[in-house]
C-alpha cells in the first residue's frame, strides 16, 4: 500500500513528510514513503476532495488533511488505515 504526502513544497509540508517518514520506521513499514509536490500534488489534493494541505494518504485515502506536528498520531493514523 502507498504512503504519500501531498503539499506545495512549503516547510510544513516538508515536515509531514519527515514526519510521516520517521513514523514509518518506527512501525517497521517497508513501503517507500513519496512526497509529491507541485501542480501534480495540488491536482491530487483537489482529486481527493481535500481542501488544505499538506495531505497525508494511505493507498488513495486521505487520513489527515493540514498539519501536526504530533509523531504519535501519524503512527496512529498510519496503523489505522494499513489495518483497514
């Protein structure tokens, strides 16, 4: 299943994706995290139905939209939706 982060490029956006990296290793996931940004991101974002970014997405569903910056809910959040 694919793990990506969606966002503009913007420090938040970047954040989430280290983030969302370090929460990946920590669950001991094997799956490449991507980070895509840009026109494509923004298209994605819009695809998706999200209204802000950086988007956060496990196969093609979004669990969350915006920014935190709280380790232990993007583990959650991950392990929620790989177990689904």
């Amino acid at each position: 299943m694919k793990i990506i982060v969606y966002g503009s490029g913007c420090a938040k956006c970047k954040k989430l994706f280290e983030l969302t990296k370090t929460a990946a290793k920590e669950l001991r996931i094997k799956q490449e995290i991507k980070y895509v940004t840009g026109n494509k991101a923004m298209q994605k974002i819009i695809e998706l139905g999200a209204m802000q970014s950086p988007v956060l997405a496990v196969g093609d569903k979004i669990v969350m939209t915006g920014f935190t910056p709280d380790l232990s809910k993007i583990k959650k959040l991950i392990q929620n939706s790989l177990s689904d």
